[in-house]
C-alpha cells in the first residue's frame, strides 16, 4: 500500500491537498527548515495566495457525512464549533489512554501553524430534537460551501450558518482526536503562561448526536507481532465462521493463531461488560510484547497466515452508548480501543488563531453551555 506522503508526490495529485500542511515536508539534509517550518509557510501560502477562502464572520459549519455499511446507506450531521477546553474531564470527557509520541509531534505541527486544521469529533448523549430540526432546515436550505468524496466513497458536505441552538444531552465524548486533544491542551498550557488567556483556549469539534444519529463505531484488532495468546475457548471452521461469531453483547473475540505451521480459529467468551476490547486486553494479550493495530480483520488474518505474526485477536463491533458506560463507570479503554467510522475530513474547514481577536467565552456541551462560533 503506498503511504499518503507517497500519493500526494503521484502525477496528479494537487498541490493544495491538506495532508501536505498535515504531514509537511521532510527538511532537506543541510539542515533546510523542518517539516513542522514547511508546514507554516505552505499554510502562509495558501492564506496569501487565495487558496484558502475566510469566512468574515465568526459562523457555525452544519456538516453531513453520506455513506454506506453493511449494504445500507446512511447519513450523520452534526455541527463544528468552537468548544472551550476549560471543561476537560467533566464537560469534555476522554475514553482512551493516548501515547506520548503521537501528542509531541502533533504539538510541534500545531506550534508551528498555530491553528487547527481538522475538527475534533465528539458525540453527545441526545437526544436533541431542536438541533436535528436546525440541522436539517441548514442543510435543505441550499447548496453546500464545500463538498468532496473520499477515497472511501464517503460524502462529506458542509455548509456555513450565522446560528444554531447549543447542542444539549451531557458532556462531550472524544471519538476521534484523543490525540489531538491532548495536543491543544499542552499547548493552551503553554500559551496562558506567555500570554493569559486567547485563542488556544478552545478547540474546533464536530458535535454530533449520539442518540439520533448513531455513529458507527468499528473495532481496531490486535495483531501480536511478538508473544503468544492464550488458547482459550471452542474451534471455529475459519475466519468468516469467526468473524460471524463475534459480538459486542454476547463479549465474544476472536484469535486467528499460528501453531507450528497451521493457522487455527477460536472463539473466545470473556467475562465482564462491553466494550469487548477491555477483557480482551486485560485478559488475551497478557504475554504480548509487540502488537500492530488493524480495522481491517482480512489483513490481519493474512499476517499471521504469513508467518508475520503470531496471532491476532478479532474484535467486534461497539456503540457509542456502551462507551459512554464505561466513562461513567470512571474507568477508560486502552489505546486505539474505537474507530467511530466515518471522521470529518481533514481541511474542510481550518481555524487560524491570528484571525480571532477576543478569547472564546463558550464551554463544553451541558444544558447551559453554548459552543462559538468558528473564524
């Protein structure tokens, strides 16, 4: 599979694609700026140069997500805003543990551009009737300001409104963005020290309501590179006999393991409660030393019939409400636990910290919160 970075140098492919800001350059061997210093001047660029088009007014994005799983078309929307960070584990509320490389390069990027270039995805409980009923007139109103499909085939569409009600049904969920979270947290950190309060103390997310919408969320399986996993539990024929019997509510995995030169199928019943990554963490991986992390349980199967791993545990499914659960149970999920599937696009919308002049007054998601608007 070529990489992104690799795709984006592809005959073809535009200059102006956002993953160049994401990924930036790699600096040249006589000590040329860094990819993070490249990253800044391409964002300046593209500022300078019209690229880039500033809505004048602080607005709200409706955004609409249109796909298709297990044979059946959907659609999810919800609204990107600006939430305030002051509500960290009580209004804004994480479910994974993150990992310190990711955060630090990420905090490099956002150093260097100051600004946040792909919304964090959070859901709430809902539901939140008033806000569907918004949603629905914004995105029936008139065409989209921005539109493109993925190389997934899902829609993303977004349009921009002056108004919206305050999303309301609890605190906010991270689905996607832990990292990038925990990113503008050290950096809102940092910048108060300097400089009080601003513009860091606030984060660009897509709210989404859980209850109405129902966001899929799909599993991440483990691969054991090195180690060994239990053999637990009754044979299966072969993985689409496994990947059948896999369930979120009955707390059923699956181990695909490699034996001399064999490759056997069984499926695991863990004890506990759903999501079924916690038991199969705490309980299967024990003598793992090295895992990989796959959303595809195709790949990960022929892995280990490559002989390149040992073995790979096959989760199921989740639902944003089972989350939620453990949450409220104080407890988290291991890394890369969720892949609450489709994400907002990346560029579809950039905030720029220099464009705001008056540090954001909103907090997170409860019933007297208010997200603001994004510049």
């Amino acid at each position: 599979m070529v990489d992104e970075r690799t795709r984006l140098r592809l005959e073809g492919a535009s200059p102006y694609n956002v993953v160049r800001l994401d990924l930036g350059e790699d600096g040249a061997a006589n000590g040329a700026a860094s990819r993070y210093a490249r990253s800044a001047e391409l964002l300046a660029a593209w500022r300078r140069d019209g690229v880039l088009r500033r809505v004048e007014d602080p607005s709200l994005f409706p955004y609409e997500m249109r796909f298709t799983l297990a044979g059946r078309e959907r659609r999810i929307r919800g609204l990107v805003a600006l939430v305030g960070l002051d509500g960290w584990g009580t209004d804004i509320v994480p479910h994974e543990r993150t990992m310190a490389a990711p955060v630090e390069d990420r905090l490099r990027l956002l150093r260097a551009i100051r600004a946040n270039i792909s919304p964090v995805y959070a859901v709430f409980r809902g539901p939140d009737d008033a806000l569907a009923g918004r949603l629905a007139e914004a995105v029936e109103d008139g065409p989209p300001l921005v539109a493109a499909r993925d190389e997934d085939g899902v829609e993303h569409r977004l349009w921009v409104s002056a108004s919206l009600p305050s999303p309301q049904g609890g605190p906010l969920l991270i689905a996607d963005g832990h990292h990038r979270t925990a990113t503008a947290l050290r950096y809102r950190e940092e910048m108060r020290a300097k400089a009080g309060r601003g513009p860091w103390d606030s984060l660009m997310m897509l709210l989404v309501d859980a209850s109405s919408e129902r966001p899929p969320v799909l599993p991440i399986h483990r691969v054991v590179v090195r180690g060994d996993v239990p053999q637990l539990g009754e044979a299966a024929r072969d993985l689409t006999s496994l990947l059948e019997a896999v369930d979120d509510e009955a707390m059923t995995c699956g181990v695909a393991a490699r034996r001399g030169e064999e490759v056997t199928y069984r499926i695991v019943r863990l004890e506990g409660e759903p999501p079924v990554v916690r038991a199969a963490q705490a309980s299967l991986l024990v003598r793992a030393s090295e895992l990989r992390y796959t959303h595809d349980a195709v790949e990960a199967d022929a892995q280990v019939r490559r002989g390149e791993a040992a073995a790979a545990i096959l989760l199921p499914a989740t639902s944003a409400a089972r989350i939620q659960q453990v949450i409220e149970r104080g407890e988290r999920l291991p890394e890369k636990s969720t892949f609450f599937w489709p994400k907002p696009r990346t560029g579809m919308v950039l905030r720029a910290f220099d464009d705001e002049t008056d540090p954001p007054s909103a907090t997170a998601g409860g019933s007297s919160s208010s997200p603001a608007p994004a510049s």
